[in-house]
C-alpha cells in the first residue's frame, strides 16, 4: 500500500460497532405499537381540537411526527438506561468523511438515475395514498416538508443508524445491506400497492443509502442524501402541478 493509500485508510471512519444486540432490537419493535398507540391520541386530541377536525394533511403529519418522536425517545432512554453509552455517537450521527457538501448532489443524481430506471421499467402510476393530502398549496408543502427532513432522518436512524450495524455484525456487508433493505421495501410496499417496479426502485435507493452509511461512517450522510433524493422528486412534482397550487 503506498503512503498516500495509507493516509486515507488512516482518515477514513473505522466502522460502527454497535453495542446493542437483537434483544434490543426486538424490544424496539415492540415499542413501535405503544408509541403509535400514543400518536394515534394525540391526532385525535389534534383532530378534535381544531375547527371541523382541521386540516387532513396537518393532521396526518402530525401523526407521523409524533409516532417518530415517540418510537425514538422510547429507544433513546432504553438504551441511555441500559448501557450510559453515547446515543447520537452511537448511531453515527456525525459529519461523514470526507465532507457534507457531496451529499447535497448525490441525492439529485440518485433521483435522475431512478427515475431513468423507473421510465425503463415502464413504472405505472399508482394511487399513492399521500397524494390524497396534496389537495392545495399548504397541505403540499406541509407534506413535502416533512418528506425532506423529519421523515428520511427517522427512517436513516431507524435503519441505516441502529439496524444495519447490528445486522453487519451477524451477516456481514452484503447480507446486512439485502437485509436492510428488504425491510425498508418492505415498510414502503403498501404505500405502492406492492408493484415491482416500485419495489426495484425502492430496493437500488436503500441499497444506495446503505453504501453510503457504510462507507462514510455517517447516518447523517446517508440522511442528508435521502432527504435531497426526496427533495428532488418533490421540487418536480411542484413544477408539474404549479399551476393547480399556486
């Protein structure tokens, strides 16, 4: 190896070993249905205390939110209690090596690539149930911003963060990214009736997320290239109905 190849391997991040188990991961699953059962009375409170039930997206978003919110406090105070270990470090919420500033292009460039692969494919239409709350300008932007942030950093977390650690340490690089992103299919199927052709899209996103979770060391790298690959689609769907918004 010469010196320059040393140097980088010297700043490259060593990988994550995660020092939480299966048995973690099984009791956080098992958190998810108390913290919905949580957001589900609190958009009803929501629901009930605006006038004429308020707004269908602001409450659906809120849901969202708070099931999130929710669903991760309770992991962070579990694994705070069990092993005092560093929460944020521990799931590499970190600045990535080499840098932030790519990451603000490879989530357009992911974008233009599936959507080609997508065209290809001859990819149908679907009747996508968060289309049904992009009814006016806010509700859409509300939507939207919530896809470009809170939304792919909880999922990055979730996955990237806690998950493919774990799963890289049982079934190696390989077998832990088909696995991580078989899930994350899996958690998006429904939402697209369960065509191929979205879940090929879906699974070459994940495994892009994944790859660069694990070669720069940083959840919150594959984060930011998630919430931009979001924006993308979202700034075209705005251009497209511009004239129906605003």
């Amino acid at each position: 190896m010469t010196p320059e190849a040393e140097n980088v391997e010297a700043v490259r991040p060593a990988p994550v070993q995660p020092y939480w188990d299966w048995l973690d991961a099984a009791m956080f699953a098992g958190l998810a249905l108390p913290s919905l059962a949580v957001a589900m009375l609190f958009s009803w409170m929501l629901k009930q205390a605006l006038p004429g039930g308020g707004n269908a997206a602001l409450v659906a978003m809120s849901f969202q939110f708070s099931w999130y919110l929710v669903w991760f406090a309770a992991l962070y105070f579990m694994l705070k209690m069990k092993y005092d270990e560093p929460f944020w470090r521990g799931l590499a919420w970190k600045a990535p090596w080499p840098g932030m500033g790519w990451t603000l292009f490879a989530g357009p460039a992911l974008a233009v690539v599936i959507m080609i692969a997508g065209a290809l494919m001859h990819t149908p239409e679907v009747d996508n149930p968060i289309q049904k709350l992009l009814v006016g300008r806010w509700p859409t932007l509300l939507v939207g911003l919530f896809a470009t942030t809170f939304g792919p950093m909880a999922e990055e977390l979730g996955f990237r963060g806690f998950l493919l650690p774990l799963m890289m340490r049982t079934f190696g690089t390989a077998g832990a990214v088909v696995l991580c992103s078989g899930l994350f299919v899996g958690l998006h199927g429904p939402q697209y009736g369960w065509s191929w052709q979205h879940l090929v899209l879906l699974l070459m996103a994940s495994v892009v997320f994944c790859l660069i979770r694990i070669w720069t060391g940083s959840t919150a790298a594959a984060t930011l290239v998630h919430a931009t690959y979001n924006l993308t689609f979202f700034t075209g769907y705005l251009l497209q109905e511009r004239d129906r918004l605003f």
